[in-house]
C-alpha cells in the first residue's frame, strides 16, 4: 500500500480509500 496503507487498514491490492474496516 501507499499512504493510505501507512495509516488506515486499506485493500491491499489496491492502494486507494478502499478501507477494510470501519
């Protein structure tokens, strides 16, 4: 992942607001 990754739980296929959870 990418930024969004570093901070938040996101796909981790695709790095972008695809959060997981919550």
């Amino acid at each position: 992942t990418g930024k969004f990754g570093a901070m938040m739980q996101v796909n981790i296929e695709n790095d972008g607001p695809v959060y997981i959870c919550c």
